[in-house]
C-alpha cells in the first residue's frame, strides 16, 4: 500500500498525546485526521474511509469501544482499529479485542511500537486484499459444511492480532489450524514457533519461553533466546495449553498482557512482538472451576476460540481424507497402487475415531503394511486394536528391550553412532528371602561410571537416534510397526526421523551408513 494513499484517523481527547501520535505517524508519510471525541469521530468516519483508526478507550462522550462496534456492524466498512487502553487494564484490552480491534496499546505508549502496530494492521489490509493461500489451510481436507465452516472461520480470525485458543479432541488438527491462521494473516513472512506445553520439564519452563543469559544458572554456558524471542514477528503457537503448571501460568499471563518478557539472569525486560495461539484438548473451563487453570490468563487466550470438529462429526469427508492419506503412504512406501475398497471404506464408517484424523492415518498405515496386496479389503483393516496379525509383525522387534545407549562423554565431538556397545535396562530381583533389589537409576550409573557429558542436548540426541535407529532395524524399517514398539505415533516417529536425520538405508545414498 503507498503510504500516501493511507488515511489515519487518531481519536483521543488530550491534545499532547493526539499531537505526538500525529508527529509519530505523520513521519511515515501516512495522512491524518484527529477528532476529539465519540461524535466528532463518527462525523468524521461519516465523511470518508478510512485505513486505519487509532482510538482511545476512554474518551469525554463515551467509549472508544463504540466506534469499533459501529464500523464492525457496517458490511461494507473495513478499517482496521487499534485501542489505547490504561496500563495494566487487562480487562479493556480483551473487551476492544473482542469487539473487533486489530491490536491494543498501553499507556504510556511506545512509538515505535506504535508505529510496528500500524504498520502490521495496514500490512493485514494488503493481505485480506490479495487473498493469500496457505498450505495448511489447503492440507485441511474436507468440504463437508462443518469444514467450510471452519476455514472462512480461521481465514477471519487471522486478520486480528487477538489470542486464538484452538479447541478439539486429540487428532483433530489443531497445529494444523495453528499453522492455517499464521500463514492467512499479516505475520506470514514472519517465524511460527510451535510449543508442545506438556513435553518441556517444569524445571525449564520459564528459561525455554523467555530465554536465559550466560551464566544463569549451572550449565548455561551461552544465551538462549526463548520461544517469545524466537517468535518475534509472527506467531507463538502453545500446544497443550492446559498443561502449563499454575506457577508458569502467572509468568505467562504477565507476558501476554505486558508484551515484554524478562530473560532468566536479566534485569531488563525485552519487549516481545508475537501473535499467541494457544490449544488444548481439554476442558479449559472446568480446570478453571476446579482451581487447576487461571481464570485470568484463560480469559486472555479465549478472545477468539475455535473448536474443530471431530472426524465422526464430518464422515462425509471420509473418502478424501482417505484418499489424502493414501497419497502420502504410497509416496513413502513406493507403492502406487495401493488403493482401499469399497467394502473396506464402509468399515471405516462403521468406526467412532476417538484418536480422529491421527487414528485414521495409523489404522491406513497398519493395513498397507499387512495387506497382502495393494488393494486394501475390510480384512485389513483393525479397529479394535493391533490384532494378532501386527502382534505377528512386531514379534521379532519386541523379543529384547530396546536398549539406552550411553555415548562416550569423553570424546571432543559425537559423530553419528555406529553401532555402540549397548546396556540393558532391565529389572534385577535379588535372591529369596530379601526382597526385591531395584535397578539402579540411569543417570547414578552414568555418574558413577563417566564424566558428565559436555553437551547434554547433543548426549540426549545421540542417545534418542541410537533407539531409533534400533526400533527401525529391529521392524526392517516398517515406520508404523517401529512406532508401536516405542509408543509412539506415526508423525511422531516422522518428525524424529527428520530431526535426528535417521534414514531408510533402501533411500539412502551407497556411502551413507544409515
């Protein structure tokens, strides 16, 4: 958008602040106009369009929050707004968030944020108007009504800066719809950092969202950014939300509501510039009544809450969500001819999908691996469970305990594993009459045995890919069976796979060792 052809509206009732804004502003090459109060500015807005408008929630002849509702209820007005609210008025801020503004400010306001707000609302305005496609959103398959539903419902949310809470039962996508809303609004060229809440220890909780500085604590021995900093600019997406203990909670809300975050070992707080979307499959609403979720921070996040619907509730796009997930299981097995019956989709109608989109995807996975031939009947497909025929296929893989591997610590680097002496971990029950010796714990053995690692994450991701690697070899590489022998699910094994580069050795370059 040429600056010169943006207008500005700047509604605030004391003339210092609607001189600076204007001075602020002005300097971007953007036109202005300043009204006073709620009438001067519905005169104003009755006179001419607008790109943007900058209000005051407070103003002499009511509430900025008016305007918003009176522009929100004319179809063919599409001003973006942004409200000035006191500091630390929390509940102001979700009130003009909900009432449809773009983002808030806080008194006293910072200019240059002031101006990254602008620029981002106006950038969302060039966005609505070339009508961007997202890959997520098109990797949502389904055009039952329920689905279409949700997409126009994603594809309108994304133009605000507002908190999006993602609700639905595991499986049904919510990263997925996550990924849809950052890539629909304005901060698509910017990072989306996602965060599975229930995966990080509470320990660490507060230096892996807000970063640490060298020297911290034991073991920092350079900075960390944090997910806030890493996500600056785009969008912060917490999976798991409801997960989040009550003591990291506080820190979060403090976050969300000052948009500055203070590293661990730092006495300066950071602002921070992310759009939060956060989801869960549980009941935020009762965790708040039973004490274990804050009422204050869930009202932050659920300014604009999504449900996804479950895969029973939308059967209709049964058969391309199947032929979809096919496409990929023919890619990664080299199998271009698999197909599923008729008889065989009528038997996945039948089924209830508690796991959703993820337990369709794993049941097609486990019947191309079974199936005798390309054409998948009912008879390969289980759904009540592994059955005996993937029991007969993870016989073999489960005759010994997948094994820790304990990499030599005293090495300067840790190249890829061969294939290292490994450890059983195994329970050890002492002779009759004593009673029963426990295995000594994992790290009091390493104690005892090596130095400490000098790079635990780099330790930690040796030790993983050498299970992996393991689990692959043990089930000739059959991802699905590999998955079932670690508890695991089929994306779950994928991206750990990608992670650690761990690779089919059929796919794999002649000198590559794995």
């Amino acid at each position: 958008m040429n600056p010169a052809d943006v207008r500005i509206l700047i509604v605030d009732d004391e003339p210092d602040l609607r001189e600076l804004y204007t001075l602020s502003l002005v300097h971007e090459g953007w036109q202005i106009d300043v009204a006073e109060t709620v009438a001067q500015a519905r005169e104003q807005l009755a006179r001419r369009r607008y790109a943007l408008m900058l209000t005051d929630m407070r103003l002499p002849d009511g509430e900025g929050l008016e305007l918003l509702r009176w522009l929100e209820a004319q179809p063919d007005r599409f001003e973006k707004s942004i409200v000035i609210t006191a500091y630390g008025s929390a509940g102001n801020a979700v009130a003009a968030l909900k009432a449809g503004a773009f983002d808030y400010l806080s008194k006293p306001v910072d200019l240059a944020a002031l101006r990254r707000t602008v620029h981002a609302a106006l950038a969302a305005v060039d966005v609505e108007v070339q009508a961007p496609t997202s890959s997520a959103l098109q990797r949502m398959v389904g055009e039952s009504g329920v689905m279409r539903a949700l997409k126009q419902t994603l594809q309108r949310v994304a133009r605000s800066m507002a908190p999006v809470l993602i609700q639905g039962e595991s499986g049904t996508g919510k990263e997925l719809a996550a990924k849809a809303v950052h890539e629909c609004s304005a901060r698509a060229s910017g990072p989306f950092v996602p965060v599975n809440c229930s995966a990080i220890p509470e320990q660490l909780l507060e230096a892996e969202f807000f970063g640490y500085r060298k020297g911290a604590f034991t073991g920092a021995m350079s900075d960390h950014a944090g997910f806030f900093a890493a996500a600056q600019g785009g969008t912060l997406f917490l999976d798991e939300i409801g997960e989040l203990p009550l003591a990291m909670q506080a820190k979060l809300l403090r976050a969300v509501q000052e948009r500055r975050v203070r590293p661990v070992g730092e006495t300066a707080e950071i602002a921070v510039d992310v759009r939060l979307v956060s989801a869960t499959h549980r009941h935020l609403e009762r965790m708040v009544e039973q004490g274990q979720f804050r009422q204050d921070l869930f009202y932050r996040l659920n300014v604009i809450a999504v449900t996804l619907p479950p895969l029973r509730d939308r059967l209709d796009d049964l058969p391309v969500l199947v032929e979809a997930l096919l496409g990929d299981i023919r890619r990664d097995n080299a199998r271009p001819g698999l197909r599923l019956s008729p008889a065989a989709l009528e038997h996945l109608r039948q089924h209830r999908f508690s796991g959703n989109v993820r337990e369709l995807e794993n049941l097609l996975h486990r019947a191309a691996a079974l199936a005798a031939q390309d054409l998948i009947g009912p008879e390969d497909i289980e759904l009540q469970g592994s059955g005996a025929r993937a029991a007969e296929v993870l016989t073999s893989a489960t005759a010994l305990p997948i094994t820790t591997i304990l990499p030599d610590t005293t090495a300067p680097s840790m190249p890829r594993p061969a294939d290292p002496p490994v450890t059983p971990i195994v329970a050890q029950r002492a002779p009759e009459p004593q009673p029963p010796q426990s295995p000594q714990p994992p790290m009091a053995r390493f104690e005892a045995q090596s130095p400490l690692p000098p790079d635990l994450g780099a330790y930690l991701d040796q030790v993983e890919r050498s299970i992996l690697c393991e689990a692959l070899r043990r089930t000739r590489f059959n991802r699905t069976a590999a998955a079932q022998l670690l508890g695991l699910n089929l994306r779950q094994i994928r991206y750990r796979m990608e992670r650690l580069d761990v690779r089919d050795p059929a796919e794999a370059p002649p000198d590559d060792p794995l």
